[in-house]
C-alpha cells in the first residue's frame, strides 16, 4: 500500500484477524487452546468481529481474553484505516 492509498477490504480482514490471533497466543501457549475462532467481515466500512475461544481457563479467563482480542483488532484495523 503506498501512501495515502486506502486498504482493500481483504488487507483489513486480514490485519484484524492477525492481532487477535497475536492477543490469544501471547496469553496462552498453543497446548493451552483447544479451539478458537476469529470471524472478521468488512463491508461497507463496517467492521464485523466475533472471537471465539475455547481454552484453559485455569490461569485467565477466555471470555475476557476473546473480548480483550476483539478490541486489539478494531484497534489495529483503525491504525491501519488512519
């Protein structure tokens, strides 16, 4: 992307998808996640994110981790989009 070009939409899925994948593995080591799934759309400059997780809840809590990983996406997707 050169400067003061706008992403595609397929850059945005993807810059969304790796920072909440990014969040989930720096909380927990792969062998503590049994399943996860990130659903990224971007439609119409509407971002549509939902994170699940499935993981050992032994140490910190994987609702507060797919919500905390829901945030660093819709955060690096407004880096990028800035």
């Amino acid at each position: 992307m050169t400067t003061g070009e706008r992403p595609d939409d397929q850059e945005v899925v993807q810059t969304a998808a790796e920072a909440a994948e990014d969040v989930i593995f720096a909380r927990y080591s792969r062998s503590d996640v049994r399943d996860f799934d990130v659903t990224v759309s971007f439609e119409d400059d509407q971002l549509e994110l939902d994170v699940y997780l499935d993981a050992d809840d032994s140490q910190q809590d994987p609702e507060v981790v797919a919500d905390d990983a829901v945030l660093a996406a819709r955060n690096a997707v407004d880096e990028l989009l800035a």
